[in-house]
C-alpha cells in the first residue's frame, strides 16, 4: 500500500482556511490534521473543570477559555484548539489574527484514546516550549486521574498526579484547589 501524500503548508494558509472551514483542525509543522469529534464524558470533564476554575478565578483578571480559541505554541511550529486555556492579564494574540491566542498561563487536555499519544508527545513538548505556559493538566476520562505538569522556577518540569474522587486538585500556577469530585461529576456514572 503506498503512503498518503501529504502537502506541506505554511501556518498562515493553515490560519486562512481555518477561518473558512465549519471542522476543527490542528496545524503541526506543516501538516493539518482534523480533530475528532468528543463524547460526552469529554465535554462534560472540560466544562465541569472549566466552571471549577471560573468561578475560582472570577474577579482575579483571568479569562476561561473553551476549545473554540485557537493557541500558537512557542516554538510557533502547532496551532491548536486545547479544551481548556487560562489567560491572566492581557490577552497577547497573533498579529492579525484575532482567533489565535499565544500567551496562556494554563492549559488541560482531557484525554481521549484516538488523542492521547499526541497530547502526550506532541503537544507535551510544545506546550512545554511555550514561555508562558506555567502549567499544564491531562484529564483522564476513565478514572479520576489528573496529570499536572508544572513548571519550575529554574524552567525544569515537573509532574504530579492527582487520583481519587476524594482528593483535591492543586493548581499552583493559578493559585486555585478544585475537588475531584466536582471535576468528575457525572462523568463516571454508568
């Protein structure tokens, strides 16, 4: 079987067709990738966490951001829709580009299985090349399970889990506890 040919394209005609197309997509150093559609329990962890962390951060400056925002990684190499952003202060997008937001503190991914290997890999590394990300959250969606990946202050990371429906869940770079309970709720009920 002969391999798929693929077509390199610059991020700027990534950012031109996205405008116009009704599907989600990722850009990852040349190459466009189309996001899966989420399942329930996906969309319910984001908003349940998202709700958490709003409430949380209300009055403090801060911005919750749903996966319909764009982010420019650091490197400038993946443009991506995470499915949570945390914004503190002003909001730093790319020129021109109103929908593309390159100055998050915080960032969570819910793990799905078709995503998980390139929000672990890919998405890792660039997130971690980001200068303003501070940290950053892998959900699980089959057990409550929180992978926190927090920047030192020397620049080293660092990663800390976070397991049980009884425990809470620390977010240092926002200065915020969450119950897992209330990030897991009706989500792993049959």
């Amino acid at each position: 079987m002969a391999a798929p040919h693929l077509t390199w394209i610059s991020s700027d005609e990534f950012l031109d067709q996205e405008e116009l197309s009704e599907a989600k997509h990722m850009y990852y150093a040349g190459i466009v990738t189309a996001m899966a559609g989420g399942t329930f329990e996906h969309g319910r962890l984001a908003m349940n966490l998202g709700g958490q962390l709003y409430g949380a951060l209300r009055g403090r400056g801060c911005a919750v951001l749903g996966s319909d925002v764009l982010f420019e990684t650091g490197s400038q190499d993946m443009l991506t829709y995470p499915d949570l952003m945390v914004v503190c202060g002003p909001v730093e997008r790319k020129p021109g580009k109103r929908n593309v937001i390159t100055n998050p503190i915080f960032l969570v991914e819910v793990l799905s299985p078709s995503t998980e290997a390139i929000d672990r890999g890919a998405k890792s590394r660039e997130y971690r090349l980001s200068p303003s990300i501070r940290q950053y959250a892998l959900v699980s969606q089959d057990q409550p399970l929180i992978e926190i990946h927090t920047r030192a202050a020397d620049g080293h990371w660092w990663i800390s889990e976070v397991t049980g429906l009884d425990a809470d869940c620390a977010f240092s770079s926002l200065e915020c506890t969450v119950p897992m309970a209330a990030i897991y709720e009706g989500v792993l009920e049959e």
